[in-house]
C-alpha cells in the first residue's frame, strides 16, 4: 500500500502546540518517491512528470522513468501539479546568532576586535531560534551562519536548519573566512539632513582610502607572517590567529570579503594575485562593472540584496534587480542571498525571482539560490542541485517557489528527513483562527 | 602739465590721519584739529545710480555728506578740488548680509535631527527673563555687540563696499540687524541705524535645547511665536515678563530678513510671511534658479550669494561614478542664477555672504555677469537695491546731494575687466585700495647720468605697466611701480631666436581682475642679472632718482613726461554666453526637461484584464479610457477618436497603489523634541527633489501617505501626496483631502533604543498612556476656552481676553471634531487596546493602527471601535515588541472584517507593494482581488480619498498603472504609471532617459576635467550621498550613497 502523503496533513492537527514541540525529524527509515513532479533540478534541468527516489538519506535516482516498487515498506509522495526543488541555500545568514535585532542580549555576532580569523560562528549557532523554522516554511533548509566585524570577523559555517544542537547543524564547519573592507569612500563629515543639508566634504586631514587601503595591506602583511610561521616546522609560541587561517593558505577555507565598490573589489583581488585564495565577494552591489575581472580570477559573487535601492540617484532604477543577470551573462559565478533584517531571510526565493524577472531565466535564478550557492560554499558534492548521488534536500511547493504569488511550501526533506513545517507564525496563526472562529464551517473544522 | 599737479593733490589727498570726525563728548588727548571734509572732485564721469550717468562731473562733499553733484559745477571756496579727470566714480556697494562686527560664533547646536542617541534637553538654558526656546532670540540686538573690525573692513571696501548690514547669524529668530559703513571710526560714528532689521532662519544655531528637532519644528515654532507674540501683546498675567516676546512684537516694525539659503525653504518662509502678514526679504541659497517661477511667486526681494561651486576632481571613473548628475548640473548651472533673476525681473541684492574669502566677490561677479548678468542690474544690485529694500536710500545707494558720502573712485567703467578700484570713500573718508598707477602711462624721456656721460632714452608707459624703452635700439625693460615709489631696469636684448616684437616690451601679461585686482607686479620676462637698475620716486610728470648700471656705477637720472597717455577702455564687445546643458524639472536624473514635462492626456487603453475594485470585479479583455484627468470609462468596445490607444493584450489594468505609511520626498520626519509635537507638519517640508518619488512610480505607486516618525507619542501632522513628479511642493500634495496625524506607541517613543536611557517623558507604557490622556483633557479645556471665548466676545460688557491660541492643541482639537484623522504607530496588543480605551474615554476614534504587527490579537476590538489597519506583510523579530509578528497577521484582520491596508514604511519595498500585497494570498489565503484592495482601495478608505481613488470608475481620478502581467506577480513590471491622466513613468522612454543620462553625465564629466586642465581650482570629487529618512523603526539598509537622517553624527 503506499501511503499518499498530502502536504496540508501536517496543519490539519489543531495541535495548538508550542514550537517547542517540533521536534527534528529522525533518521530517514523507509524509502521515499516523489512522483509526478515537475522537478526543478537546480542544474538548469526541469523534469515534468518526475520521480525521485530517496533512500539512507541519498538522492538514488531521478528521472522521468523510475520505476516505483510496489511495498508496504516504501513512502511515496504524490506531488503531481506541484514544483520540486533542491533545498534552497541562505548563503549569508545572522541566523541563530540574532534573535532579536534591537536586543543587545540576543546578538551574538560581532566580536569585539578588527582582527577575529579565530573566531567561529559555529559555536554560537543558537538551533532553537524560532526564526529558523520559518525559514523552513519558504523553502530554505540550509544557512552559512556568518559572524560579522569591523575587519576579519572570524569563521562561517553552513548549517542544516533541522537539528537539536549546533553540532548536529553542522553541514560544513568553518568554510570561510570572513573579512569587512573598509568602505574606502569619503563620508561628509557632521550634519545631518532636513536642516539643510550638511557640512560639506570629509574633514580635511583624513583620507579614508588610504586609511582603508591601509587597513587591508596590514592584513595582507598578517597573511605573509601567517605563511611564514606556518612554514616552520614547529613554534616556540602558538599563535591562535596564524592558526586560524592555515586553511585559508591551504584552499581548505574561502576567504569572503564584503565589500560593494569596485576599489573594494580590486582590492580583494590582489589576496587572489597574492595567496592564491579562493576569494568570494560578499555584497557586490557595484560588481556589474568588474564582471570580466571577477570572471578572470575565478572570483564569485554573492548578491546580498537584490531588494535594494540603486547605489547612485543616476542609476537605472532597476539596477540592483539587473545585476544578477549582468554577472551571468559575464559567466561569473554568483548566488543570491536575502539579508534583510526585518524578514530574515524568509524571502529570499523572491530575491532570485525579481532576478529572473530582470533578465535571468528561471531556472539561473533558482541555481543561484542552490546550486551556485552551494558551489561558492563548497558543498556542491554533497547538495545544491536533485543529481543522484547528493544529500535529499528537497522541497516540494504548490507552483513557482520563485514568485509569492504561487510559492506555498508543503514538504521538504532535509538528508532525506521528512520535516516538520510547522513554526512560530502557523502555530499563532492558528490560535487565532481559533479564537475567532474563522475555520467554523470549513472542511475538517 | 596741469593735470599731472592735479593728480598730485589726488595722490596725497587721502591719507587718513588728515581727517577725522571729531565727537565733541569724547575728550582730546592734544589739540584739537577740527576739519570740514571739504572737497570738490571734479572732471568726473560720474554714476550717480544704475540709471544716471553724468560727465564733467561735480561732486561736492563735506562733513562726509554729499552737498551737491551735477555736471561742471564750480569748486567752492574752501574746498579741496581733486581732479578726477579720466576717473569714473560709483556709488558703494551696500551689503545686507553681512557678519561684520559680530563676535564670533561658536557653534554648539545639535545641527538638525531627532537623535534617539542623545539625551534631549527638554528646557532652554538661556538665563533672564525670556522666552521659553533657546533658539527664538528677538532680543538680541547686532549694535550691541557691534565692534569695528578694520581686517573685515578693508577687505570689504577692497570688494567695493562701503556700508553693510549686520546681524548676528544665530538662532531662528535672530533679533535685530544694524546698518553701519565701513569706516575705520568709532563705532559710534559709523552706526547709520542701530535696528535695521529683524532677522530670521529655520536654523537653531547654537541652541542646545531638543526642540526643534526638525525643519518643520522650526517652522511650527516660529509661526506659534507669532501667535504668542500677538498674544502677549494684552499683557497676559500669567505669562508675567517675556522680553522675547516683547523684542519680536517690537521687531515687526522693521524689514524682515529670512535667511532661508534653498529654493524650498525660500518658499516655505514665504508662506510662513504670508500667514502673518509680512513680506520677507529672503536671503537665497544657490539653487534658486532651479525654481525661477516659483521664486517670482514670493513677490520677496532676495539677496543672493555669489559662492558657486567648484568644478570636481573626476578623472578618476571611480571617483566620478559617486557624484549625481544633479550636482554635476548644478555646478555647471548655478552661475547662470543671478542673470535668470534679473531675466524673470525678480528685485534682488547681491551680498558677499556665503563666499570663503570677500576677496572672491569680484571674480565671483564677474562670473555671474559672463553668464548673463547685465552691468546695470549687477549696480542696482549692490547699490540702490539693498538701500530701497532696507528703507535707507535717503542714506546710501547713490550719489545725490544729502546722502552719505560713500563712493568709489575708479579708473574706468566698474565692471570691465582693466578697470581697477582706487578709492573707496567712506563718510567722505577716503580709503585706497590702490594707487594711481595707471596715470602714468605716456611718452616719456628719460635721462641717465653715469661715469660715462648723459645717455637719453625714450621711454613709453602704457596700461599695466608695460614699457618700451628704446635709444638706437630696442632695450629689455621692466617698470615697477609701488605708491609714488618707481623702479626701473634694462639691458640690451639677448640674443636669441625669438620672432616679432621685442621681449618685455609688450608683455602679454592681462590684469587679474577688475576692480581691486593686482597692481602692476612682476613681468614675466626676467632681466639678466648684470641690467642696469634704477630707482626713485614719481612726482607728478618728471621723476627722479639713482641706480646702478650692469659693471656696479653709480647712477642718477630724470624722467620727464612728453605726451600722457590717453585712456582707452575696454573695447565693449559682449562675449557670448556660456554654452551649459538644459534645466529638468527638478535637476535630477530622470527629470523633465521644460518641454518634455508629462500632459494630461486622452488615453484609452484596450483589450487589457482590468481590476476594477469595484462590483464588477476583474473584467477580462476590456478597456479604460481616461479623459481629463478622470476616468472615463470602464468597459468593452470603448472609443474616443481623440485618445491615444494603448494596446492592452495580455497586460493587466488597475488602480495606481497607495502606499499608506511612507516617509520619502520630506526634508524632515522626526521632531522629537517633546513628546507631543502635533504643531509640526509634514506639509511645510515637502521635498519634490527626492529621486525616490520617480522610483515609486516605477513600482506602480501613484499615492503616498507621508507620515511623520515615530520619535514621540503625538507626532506631526501627515502629507498625503501625488506622485507628481517634477512638480513642486504644492504640486505634490493631494488636493482636498482631510489631514491626519501621526501618533505612536511602544519602544521608540520610550526611547528604549537609546544606550543613554531615556530622560524624556515617558519611559513606560504606562506612561504613553498618560501623555495621551494628559495632550486630549488640556485639548477639551482649550477646546471649551475657545468656545466660550467666542461665545460671549461679542457680547456687551464682557472683558475677557481671547485664549492663548496653540497650534498644538488646535490640531488635537481638529482631532476631537473629527476633521484630522490618526494614524497611530503601534504594535503590541497592550497598547493598541489602550489607545483605544483612551480614544473612547476622550470621544475621539484612532482611524488607522498602522505597523499593527499584533492586531490579530485584538482585530475584534479594533473593528469594534471603527479603526482601520496598515501593516507589513512579513516583517518580524527586529525588536521585541515584534516578537509576535506573524506574516498571518493581515489575512486574520481582513478576514475578522477590517479594512486592512499593507504599507512600505521604506522606499525600497514601496517599489513592490504589489508583491506585498500577494503574500497575503500566500499567508492566509485572502482572495487575489481582497490582496490588490490591500494596497489601492483599502489604503484610499482609511486615508478618506476612496471618493477619487482606490477604483476604477468613471469619475474618480486617472490613476492607473499598466502591468506587463498579473499584478500580484513578482514578474509584473509597470508599463506606465498615470496620475489624473498624466503618464509620469513610461518604461520605453525611462530607457530612452537612461541614455541620456550617460550622455550628459559624460557630457560634464568632460566639462569638469577640462575645467582641472585649464588651471581652474578643483575639489576632490565629492560622494552625492542621499539622505533618508525612515520612522526610525527598523534597519534597512539602503546602499552605499544613502545617509539615514536619524544617524549618529
């Protein structure tokens, strides 16, 4: 018998539960199909009337013409009329490390200091924040939890976004090294607007891009003592912070450098030309205008808001919904991230859609929230796009996850667990439904 | 022979220890040394005023008056004839804006901007009994402070001016200015009128008191003083002595002098001068020109600073790619402001304020003159003009028999460029700028006596110094000339290759400036070091002196003078006018050059599926034809021959979106100074230059609420704006629409973000509650006071006093007889539930909960008291109070039977209400038609306007957007946005302006880079930052030119 699950199953219990009660999935026991799906493999393929086959926590197989066995011991999930993606990626994330932004007691994401290689975000990784299950709900079950800083802030990590600790979390620790350029742009000094404008140019006497560039050579020169104590083959005195970015030297560890204007840009190429680092542009605002630059050094981008407004009043007003297809069009290699700290993340399917709507095709847009992320991240073995072989991170939504207009998200496994859908904003949803009776009538009340 | 005699009187006439006032109080250190200051110049051509010139002129002056001026007038007896044959003389200059005297500054204000970081000073700390603002300062009189400043004094007079107006420039409403001259004298003798003028900004200046916070702040406060001031008039017991109050009711006597330094603020002082009956003299910015009309519009007399900006360094595309157009068009059309004064014929002074150094103020005018201005009107601008609009003309201004004698002496026509300032007379005081130099051009012969004998030459002086010296041959020659002091020197010519003329003979070294530029200086051409030098003195037509020739002999030689030189001027060519790119309205990118400005037009598009908001629901394949403004029907088969049709096929037609809560196109938000500021208004600080209003017709936004922030529990009074865009502050607003007000609850308005803590009160909700209930019971006291007032005032026998009118309590008032409606800021169900409670208590309703992210939890007794509702779709978990927000929120308001609204709060999602909207389709299942309604019709009900908008029905306002597909799509895009039949975006010509934009951005970037290679001083390229104001709620970011207003300094 196969056992048909219908994704509104796990609202229909007027369970009028705390989130406290959802708990991370077990282990993945049977084997599951996702069958008659239009499937959406991250890798710019579409499979109508697909399956997919799950088993140990595997994609085993996918395609047009899997058969599925008849067993009771098998879990097959009807998705016919709806869209089947691979578990979209939040590459940039405050995740767990934020609770509530205007709290200073529920941040833990920026450590004191300008240089923090050693500090890892990991650890701090709060696994029962309640913002993390509503991501869920928009299709994201992964997120590269990201410290932030005055300078090197300190390590990220990729976690998956079903787990009872930071350890379960875990996807890939301490992928990347995080580093905060500084603006190298002059900011008028003093003054503020409506009472006619302000004071004028920069105090005279500060250069803020030679301060800047300052800055950023002093950690250059840090990663050349790093090299050179890690070319001896032992030390008198352990230096944590050497320690901390032996796999950045190494290409274990990416190194992320957030910065938007193209002098940050050209800066952070020269830790390419340098060390050989596997560099990632985080922000990238102005990156359109160095995209063959960026294609030359093998130097990704992660578009941190694609909601935005146009850096200069003389831009095209869409300009930051462009970009992306500007960078694709260069064959840079990009993703999207949604870094908005009033939704937290939870739209950043419709990021990459306002992408798609500006000149990327859909199934670009839907890679740059999967596949190229988790290429950028370096999990692309494991996750990212439904290819045989990968963790089964999947999620199955009503239609177009790419637009609000149809993206309702029913079912998603992470490593092939089934999870639970449900958080904060359902469970409150329905106890006032309750309180006002606003199901009376309807099927199942 | 004569004439050199007489020059020499003129030389030596001057010097200023030869005359002095004498003030019979003060006593004499010595003997006393009385003089009349009798003179006659003579032989002038002589300018009495822009108008009137007249040649062999007579000026008679004594006791520093003039007694009479005409044409060959005889030289009375006992008078000093000066010869000013050759000479032109000008009335001087008379500067209104001027700090002159004044101690200075120190500038210890907070600049402007509520600051939820900073602890407010809620009280004022000026001491003595005044008035209760810091910044309202009538009382403070410039001649008080007045000190005589000879440093600030000379390097005005060089500038031409001989009498100014002076103030100290601190506080919104300044006190009183005086007029003095420029005179080196006691201060009691060059104070013409110790209160000249009353002075005003919307600057606090030093003041350190919170309010005002804001530009509207300082609007609503100096129209309440007015009121107060009018009040105080009956000697109110209970105000006991207000010496502020006393002085502003004693300065409104005087001419009014606004310094409102933009375009805008020019004319919200303007109304402000309207609504209490005053005409303001306005001090301007540099941007007025943008606004030429609107400037006629004031009927004010400006005075206009001359500090146009420099060109930028932007050879650097990376420096270049941060500075805006608008300020690259501005710096290439700000010289062009004073000559589209003159061309619009708007009365106007010039003034040497606002420049770096007085000393730009000739090259600066020049500059204004090279772009148009007429050398009449620049004369009537510095002379008659301020006199007349200072009421002071029987002084200053020209040169007529009983006024003062204040009048320069120069060497030719004012404005051309060889001309240079010799004197400046003041009180009949002659100060000099500059020597005579150029009377001793002509033919001369010059005798040199060494060991060797007698050796003549021929000797020829002309304009600028330049000399020709010659005996056989040519000679090497450079002429010097300091006061009556004289150098000399010359050398046989080297040998060298060198085509025509003879080197240094005839320098091609130009004059540096007009009047008051370098006197004759170093030649370029260098004398070898072995040339025979000779120096000595002038003394009228022979010179004499000593030197040394080229082995080391002593020398001695005369000059004698054969032939003088005859005057040349300028030969008056008229240069053409710089050629610069075209004004938009406004000066921005996107903006609408003079003929492009979008019409209302007959538009009917066809064959579209069009969302009606009405009963008709969506009707598919139908047409819209807008006419006049209206729509004029909704249907199939349309046709109006005189329409321009719009193919609708497969696009989506509905109602422009109305963006309830916003803060965008306003120079101020937040007044926070005090807890209950409901005097403030959006409305006078309307700012059409925010390229942000172009940005949200883009997204489809035809209407935007602009709210006040939520800084404080009672805010301002709201805007509700058409996105006009290109039209002015006026063309913006709504028309006829019932204002609202801003209030708020919670966390900001307790301060709770601030790392100070919070001294304002309240701290608590408890406390919010409280201001609320305390603001309406003193309202229904006003409101009863009032009533009474105007019950009885006409009765017989009554005595009572009219109440102290509070535009505070008149818009709370406005509030209880229901004619401003609120839109309150709040979030948890505690405080929503106690506004209401508190509203019911009063008799009042809360029309809108805006933000409202817990009214779910109490939509039932929301709709119970008649409120309405605006929310965010999914926004969460910035602060605690939004712990609960859940994205449900709007579906379960909408679906306990609320009027729900789903608003920006940020320009950047304004742009994409539309998806907002559809997310309530997403979170809550409300139908596709209810979610549109979310964001046209709904917003229109609450903001009391769906009489003309929020529908499509004929009748009600064209505005409409045209979509490329299903407009709660996230692929939709608006093909055109229209507001009252009028297409403001256009997605094809938005592309098209794209272009021009790079062309002209390209365009001046050449232009400015050319200015840095030609020599002319650059700036560093300066980053256009863009400031923005948001409710100070939450933190979005919006790039790296954007400055949020409510920042930290």
């Amino acid at each position: 018998m196969k056992k048909i699950f219908l994704s509104i199953l796990c609202l229909s219990s007027l369970l009028l539960s705390a989130q406290e009660t959802v708990l991370p999935a077990k282990g993945q026991t049977d084997p599951i199909y996702i069958i008659n799906a239009t499937i959406h493999t991250g890798n710019g393929q579409v499979i109508e009337k697909g399956t997919i086959r799950v088993e140990g926590g595997k994609i085993l197989a996918v395609g047009d013409n899997i058969p599925v066995p008849r067993s009771a011991n098998i879990q097959v999930v009807d998705a016919a009329g709806k869209h089947v993606y691979p578990g979209l990626i939040l590459p940039t994330s405050a995740l767990g490390l934020v609770e509530i932004s205007a709290v200073r007691a529920t941040q833990d994401v920026r450590e004191i200091g300008d240089l923090n290689p050693n500090v890892r975000a990991l650890v701090a990784y709060n696994s029962d924040s309640k913002v993390i299950n509503t991501l869920r709900s928009n299709g994201i079950l992964m997120a590269n939890v990201v410290p932030q800083g005055n300078f090197v802030a300190g390590s990220s990590s990729l976690v998956q976004l079903d787990a009872w600790n930071w350890e379960d979390a875990a996807y890939q620790a301490d992928g990347a090294i995080h580093v905060y350029f500084p603006s190298l742009m002059a900011r008028p000094s003093g003054g503020r607007g409506g009472m006619g404008g302000f004071g004028g140019p920069q105090a005279s006497g500060s250069d803020p891009v030679k301060e800047g560039l300052d800055k950023i050579e002093s950690f250059k020169q840090f990663l050349r003592e790093a090299k050179a104590y890690h070319a001896q083959p032992t030390h008198e005195q352990t230096n944590l912070k050497f320690e901390a970015v032996k796999g950045l030297l190494n290409k274990k560890q990416k190194l992320f450098v957030h910065g938007n204007t193209v002098k940050q840009l050209l800066a952070a190429l020269d830790f390419v030309q340098e060390f050989g680092v596997d560099l990632v542009i985080v922000g990238g605002s102005e990156s359109y205008q160095v995209a063959d630059l960026l294609k030359k050094y093998n130097v990704s981008v992660i578009l941190q808001q694609p909601h935005s407004l146009p850096t200069a009043e003389d831009d095209d007003v869409d300009q930051p919904y462009k970009t992306a297809a500007a960078l694709q069009k260069a064959g840079v290699l990009f993703s999207i991230s949604d870094d908005d700290s009033q939704t937290r993340g939870r739209n950043l399917a419709f990021n990459a859609g306002t992408a798609a709507a500006y000149g990327l095709s859909k199934e670009e847009a839907l890679a740059a929230i999967t596949l190229n992320t988790a290429k950028i991240i370096g999990v692309a073995d494991r996750t990212g796009s439904i290819e045989v072989g990968k963790d089964a991170n999947i999620v199955v939504s009503d239609g177009d996850i790419l637009d609000m207009r149809s993206s309702n998200v029913t079912f998603a496994l992470i490593q092939g667990r089934k999870i639970d859908l449900t958080d904060k904003h359902k469970l409150l949803n329905q106890r006032f439904e309750e309180k006002y009776e606003l199901n009376k009538g309807k099927k199942g009340f | 022979m004569r004439t050199f005699l007489k020059l020499l009187a003129f030389s030596f006439s001057g010097l200023s220890f030869l005359q002095t006032f004498a003030q019979p109080t003060f006593p004499e250190n010595g003997v006393a040394d009385p003089r009349q200051g009798y003179y006659a110049f003579t032989h002038a051509t002589l300018v009495q005023h822009a108008k009137s010139t007249i040649t062999n002129a007579t000026l008679i002056v004594r006791d520093g008056k003039i007694i009479s001026v005409g044409s060959g007038l005889p030289v009375p007896i006992g008078a000093v004839e000066i010869d000013c044959t050759n000479k032109f003389m000008y009335p001087s200059f008379v500067d209104l804006y001027a700090e002159y005297g004044m101690p200075a500054q120190q500038n210890t204000g907070r600049g402007g901007g509520f600051n939820f970081a900073q602890q407010p000073q809620l009280e004022t700390a000026t001491k003595g009994p005044f008035g209760w603002n810091q910044a309202i300062r009538p009382e403070v009189n410039a001649y008080a402070s007045f000190s005589i400043n000879d440093a600030q004094a000379k390097s005005m007079r060089e500038a031409g001016f001989g009498t100014v107006l002076t103030h100290v420039r601190d506080g919104i409403a300044r006190g009183t200015g005086a007029l003095v001259t420029l005179a080196n004298e006691k201060e009691n003798l060059v104070v013409l009128k110790e209160k000249a003028s009353a002075h005003y900004s919307f600057s606090k200046g030093s003041s350190t008191q919170s309010y005002p916070s804001s530009l509207m702040g300082s609007i609503s406060l100096l129209r309440q003083t007015y009121l107060d001031a009018e009040w105080y008039k009956n000697k109110p017991a209970s105000e006991g002595v207000n010496l502020s109050l006393k002085a502003f009711n004693e300065n409104r006597s005087l001419p009014q002098v606004f310094e409102a330094g933009d375009k805008w603020n020019d004319l919200r002082a303007d109304r402000i001068g309207d609504e209490f009956g005053t005409q303001y003299i306005i001090k301007a910015g540099q941007n007025e020109y943008q606004r030429i009309r609107e400037m006629k519009s004031t009927n004010a007399t400006f005075i206009l600073p001359l500090n146009f900006p420099l060109a930028q360094d932007v050879e650097d595309p990376n420096d270049a790619r941060f500075v805006s157009l608008g300020d690259m068009k501005h710096w290439e059309l700000a010289p062009t402001m004073v000559a589209a004064f003159e061309k619009e014929g708007i009365p106007f002074c010039l003034t040497t304020s606002d420049l770096k150094s007085v000393s730009q103020f000739a090259t600066a005018l020049k500059k204004a003159m090279e772009y148009g201005l007429s050398e009449t009107a620049a004369l009537e601008a510095l002379t008659l003009t301020p006199a007349k609009t200072l009421g002071v003309a029987d002084m200053v201004g020209t040169l007529e028999a009983g006024k003062l004698a204040n009048f320069l002496i120069t060497t030719g026509p004012l404005f051309q460029d060889k001309t240079q300032l010799l004197h400046n007379w003041i009180q009949g005081i002659k100060y000099t700028i500059k020597e005579d130099a150029g009377s001793i051009n002509g033919t001369y012969t010059l005798a040199v006596n060494g060991p060797g004998g007698t050796e003549q030459f021929t000797l020829e002086v002309k304009a600028g110094g330049a000399t020709t010296l010659y005996a056989k041959d040519t000679l090497q020659s450079k002429l010097s000339v300091d006061g009556k002091q004289i150098k000399f020197s010359y050398a046989p010519i080297a040998k060298r290759t060198r085509g025509g003329g003879a080197p240094g003979a005839d320098s091609t070294r130009r004059p540096t400036g007009g009047f008051g530029g370098r006197g004759m200086g170093a030649m370029t051409e260098q004398l070898p070091v072995t040339a025979t030098r000779l120096s000595g003195l002038v003394n009228g037509s022979s010179w004499n002196g000593i030197g040394t020739d080229s082995l080391g002999n002593p020398l001695s030689w005369t000059a004698s003078l054969v032939k003088a030189g005859e005057y040349k001027t300028d030969s008056s060519k008229r240069k053409e006018l710089p050629v610069v790119g075209s004004l938009t309205y406004p000066l921005l990118p996107f903006g609408w050059k003079e003929d492009q400005r979008p019409k209302s037009e007959t538009l009917l598009i066809k064959n579209a599926t069009v969302w009606t908001n009405e009963k008709d629901g969506i009707l598919k394949e139908s047409d819209v034809l807008i006419k006049n403004g209206k729509i004029a029907a909704v249907g199939k088969n349309l046709s109006d021959p005189s329409a321009r049709v719009i193919d609708g096929t497969g696009k989506h037609v509905t109602p422009g979106i109305i963006d309830e809560h916003s803060h965008i196109a306003a120079a101020s938000i937040n007044e926070g100074g005090q807890s209950v500021s409901s005097e403030v208004r959006i409305g006078d600080n309307l700012n059409p230059d925010d390229v942000n209003i172009y940005r949200q017709l883009s997204g489809g936004v035809t209407t935007s609420h602009i709210l006040h922030g939520s800084a404080n529990v009672i805010g301002g009074q709201t805007q509700l704006l058409k996105l006009r865009w290109g039209g002015n502050d006026e063309d913006l607003k709504f028309r006829a629409w019932p204002g609202q007000i801003k209030f708020a609850l919670g966390e900001n308005v307790k301060r709770s973000s601030s790392p100070l803590g919070n001294n304002r009160y309240p701290d608590t909700r408890m406390g919010v509650e409280q201001v609320l209930v305390d603001a309406f019971t003193r309202a229904k006291d006003y409101q009863r006071a009032w009533k009474e007032y105007d019950l009885n005032k006409g009765k017989k026998g009554f005595t009572g006093t009219a109440p102290r009118r509070d535009l505070e309590l008149d818009a709370l008032v406005e509030i209880l007889e229901k004619k401003r409606f609120i839109t309150c800021h709040s979030y948890v169900q505690s405080e929503i539930n106690s506004a209401m409670k508190v509203a019911e208590q009063m008799g009042y309703t809360v029309n809108t909960f805006t933000h409202i992210l817990e009214g779910y939890k109490v939509a039932d007794k929301m709709l119970k008291h008649g409120a309405f509702v605006s929310t965010f779709s999914d926004w969460w978990a910035y602060k605690m109070e939004v712990e609960d927000a859940i994205p449900y929120n709007a579906a379960i308001m909408q679906k306990v039977g609320l009027t729900v609204a789903i608003n920006s709060d940020d320009a950047e999602m304004a742009r994409r209400l539309n998806q907002e909207a559809a997310k309530i389709v997403k979170y809550g299942g409300v139908t596709e038609e209810e979610a549109l309604k979310m964001v046209t019709l709904n917003p229109a009900k609450m903001l009391h306007v769906d009489e003309k908008v929020g529908s499509l029905k004929p009748g009600k306002d064209g505005d409409i957007v045209l979509w490329s597909d299903h407009p709660l799509s996230i692929y939709a895009k608006s093909i055109y946005t229209i507001v009252d039949g009028t297409i403001y975006f256009d997605r094809a010509k938005d592309e098209q302006m794209q272009k021009e934009i790079d062309a002209e951005r390209l365009r001046l970037v050449r232009k400015m880079n050319g200015e840095k290679r030609s020599g002319a001083p650059t700036i560093p390229a300066q980053p256009s930052y863009q400031f923005m104001h948001t409710c100070s709620d939450h933190g979005h970011s919006h790039g790296l030119l954007v400055i949020d207003a409510d920042e930290t300094k």
